[in-house]
C-alpha cells in the first residue's frame, strides 16, 4: 500500500468516524488525522545535482520536476525579469532539441509539460507515461547543459514576457495595484523588484546578460530533480547517473543573496493612480516573517479564517453585511528570507479609498483579540489539510511539495512537518501572530485610484 493510499484512508476514516458520532464531516477530522510520512529515496551526485525519487501511486505515468534555486530576487540589479525569461527560454532549442520540442515530448504522448518561476526559484515541470521517463530525463539534461542562448531565440522569448506583463499588469484593472504590494512593502531585499520584471529593465537587457545568467545559475549544483510515481528506482537510478552525471558545474560558486531586509520602524502613505480603475481599492501591508518561521502555520489559518471563499470573515463582514467592497482579502506571502502581510478591499461604489481602512481593520482586530469559535477553527484548518492532500494525490502534486521542501528548507521532510504543524495551530495561536505582525504595527497604507483625464492624456 503506497503512502498516498494510506493518507486517503485516513481521511475517509475521520469522516466516517465523524459521521457515526452525528458530528461534520471535518469536525474529528481536524483533531485526529494521521497522515504517514512521504517516503522517498535521496542522493546527491558528484556535480552537486540534488536527486529525490519517489515511487508508487502514478498509475501507471510519473513527474518529472526540475527546480533551480534561482528566483526574482536574483535578477541583476537594472535588469528583473531575468529569472522570468529564462523560464520562456528554457522551452527554446538546445544542441538536440528543436524549439516548443518539449510540448511534442509530453503532449503528444498524453501528458503535460509547464514551468513557473516564483521570488525564490524556477521550476519546470512534466507529467507523461511511465515508458517515457528515460526520454524526458535525457531532455531536461540537454535544455540544462546545451541550452542555445542566442540572439533569435532571446529576442522571441523578450517580446512574449513583455506581452505577458501588459496583459496581466498593465490590462487588469487591479494589475498594477497588487503589483505594487512588493515594491512598497519590502525596504531594502531584491523581493523589492516584481518576478515578472518590468519592460524598462527587459528592453535594456543584452544577449551577454543573459548568457551570463544561464551560466552563473542553470547548473546542476544548483537544481534539485524530483521523479515521482510509476517507476524502476534501480532504471531512474541509471538513468540519472547516464544523462546527469557527466555534466559539470563552472568552478565558481553559485552567488546568493544576503541582503538582511530591514525592519519597518514607521508607517507610510502611497497614492498609486492608474488609467483603467473601476472602482478605488486600499492596500495595507505590514512586514511578515520568513516562510520557515514557527508562526507560518498560523499566519496561514489567519489568512483562511479571514478570507478563503465566501463565508470569511472578511468577505462576510464587508461585501454582505456593511456592503462596503466588492471583494476583500489578507493574504501571508512568506518567503525564504522575509515576509509580507497585505489586506486589500476593492471598493462597492465610488468612495474615498481611506474609507475600506477601519472596516479591515476590524476584522483582523476581531480575530486577534475576540473569540474564535472551536468549530470555526476546525473547519478552516481541515479545509487547508484537505487541500494540501488533495494535491498529493498526484505524482506531479507529490513532486511539487518535496519541490517546496527543498527550496525553502533544503530539506524533504518538511513536507511532512508541514501536516504536523499546520493541525498544532490553536486559537491562541492565531491571535499571537496577529498582534505580533499586525495589530499596532508600522503599515503602509496604499490607495488605489483612477488617475486624472489629463494625467491619461
């Protein structure tokens, strides 16, 4: 029985326990789900590539993960969107593979191929049958090592990320007010510039940039390869060791970034204006911890409790009841070297942005100083456990945990810490991180407005 199938009797059985005893569904759950840890099989080889192998419960396909500790925050100074492009470039052509050759390697077998790229690292991602494990391995070693970096190539690949900016920054109404949330919340950390980069810095770029990033952090000392489900662990093995093992790393060492992110010791106001806002909107943003922070888990619940779907308190309190906003929400977005909290509400009307402030702010106060109902808890943490299983069901959701795991604590297990605490979070706790984070803390208050007809003209 494989640890997947164990994870979803478990569930079952609370429910069914809970069901017995004329209790929801969620309501034993919550207290007593066992979940057994994610087995896996790690080694690194002699070039430093990380390998994590995971075998059982594809059904007869498997994942194939490759993640590079190589983020937004280490694009160039004068140059974010780096780490971005590369995640386009990466699907060009290599010294055996022709351009878009991957989507013929997966879907047209019946899988799936994709990447993202994220503050603290670029992953890339394929699910196919099982038969064709060995093909994709040999690929994802080619597009490491022989990746053509040239000025076509480069010169395509800047123009798609430029059009991916305008039509998720500058054609959402509220691109650019969430777009805003790092720039204005972090003082000093290169979080400071957004993942997607900007046309200004992409346009400055040149080819030399960019071949000197894909050689500075596409390398194996710097990636993790994660194969999870129907597979040999003796082929992968061999396999491994016949298309990754003879590629080498430059004799520099991978650079990081240590910029220690400063603590806010005031508040401040920001107007933002842009040129297609239906409606104002507000911004709060306080400084968070670090994602690997013992107040993680909790930060997490809080987020839940006050606005994850439509019975939160937030979207409650000021959508149905005060009728204030049109949506509303607080989010924890925690990284490996720092944090940000942000509550956000896009107005119902054609109000003062300042007006959506008080209203927020009640309800994070409420969570973190009034009563929290044991069934209210409950629920929400058994929702959050759910989902988080749910999407280990999957190979390619196995994968993309251990993913996690390896980027934000270089350490696979703490997929199965991250279960443990996640059911340890009490009321108190929830309240402890607010009125540590939030309540009484140095905010950046950022209104949201369209701007002036002559400033459009």
């Amino acid at each position: 029985m494989t640890s997947s199938m164990r994870r979803r009797d478990w569930l079952r059985l609370g429910g069914a326990l809970a069901a017995s005893a004329g209790l929801p569904g969620w309501a034993l759950a919550a207290s007593t789900l066992a979940v057994a840890p994610m087995t896996l099989q790690r080694r690194t080889l002699a070039n430093g590539l990380q390998v994590l192998a995971q075998p059982g419960g594809g059904g007869g396909s498997v994942s194939v993960q490759v993640w590079y500790r190589v983020g937004g925050k280490d694009d160039p100074q004068g140059r974010s969107g780096f780490a971005h492009l590369f995640e386009h470039l990466m699907f060009k052509s290599t010294a055996h593979l022709k351009a878009e050759q991957f989507d013929r390697l997966t879907e047209d077998v019946g899988g799936e191929n994709n990447a993202f790229t994220a503050e603290d690292t670029t992953a890339y991602f394929e699910t196919v049958p099982s038969h064709h494990l060995e093909r994709l391995l040999w690929a994802e070693a080619e597009r490491m090592s022989t990746l053509n970096v040239d000025e076509a190539n480069f010169h395509s690949e800047r123009k798609v990320v430029e059009e991916e900016f305008r039509q998720r920054v500058l054609a959402n109404p509220y691109g650019r007010l969430f777009e805003a949330i790092a720039p204005n919340g972090y003082l000093q950390h290169p979080y400071k510039r957004p993942v997607i980069g900007s046309i200004e810095d992409l346009e400055a770029a040149s080819l030399d940039d960019v071949r000197a990033f894909h050689a500075t952090y596409y390398r194996p000392d710097n990636a993790v390869l994660i194969v999870t489900g129907d597979f040999d662990p003796a082929d992968l093995d061999r396999w491994v060791d016949k298309y990754f093992g003879p590629l080498t790393h430059p004799d520099t060492p991978v650079p990081r970034v240590n910029v220690a992110e400063p603590v806010r010791d005031k508040s401040a106001q920001v107007k933002l204006t842009a040129p297609n806002v239906p409606l104002p909107a507000v911004m709060l943003i306080w400084q968070g911890p670090k994602v690997t922070s013992e107040d993680s888990p909790a930060l997490q619940v809080a987020q839940a409790l006050l606005s994850a779907g439509d019975s939160s308190r937030m979207n409650q309190a000021l959508v149905y009841r005060q009728r204030v906003a049109q949506s509303a929400g607080f989010q924890a977005d925690l990284h490996t070297d720092a944090g940000l909290l942000a509550a956000y509400a896009i107005a119902s009307g054609q109000r003062q942005p300042q007006t959506l402030v008080a209203p927020l702010m009640r309800e994070i106060e409420a969570l973190a100083r009034g009563p929290i109902a044991a069934a209210e808890l409950d629920k929400i943490k058994t929702q959050l456990l759910t989902s988080t299983l749910n999407e280990r069901q999957t190979a390619m959701g196995r994968g993309q945990a251990l993913g996690w795991a390896m980027i934000q604590y270089n350490d696979p297990a703490a997929v199965d810490r991250e279960l443990q605490r996640l059911q340890a979070v009490t009321a108190a706790d929830v309240q402890r991180v607010l009125r540590q984070y939030v309540i009484g803390r140095p905010v950046v208050t950022l209104t949201y407005t369209q701007e002036s007809q002559g400033a459009q003209g």
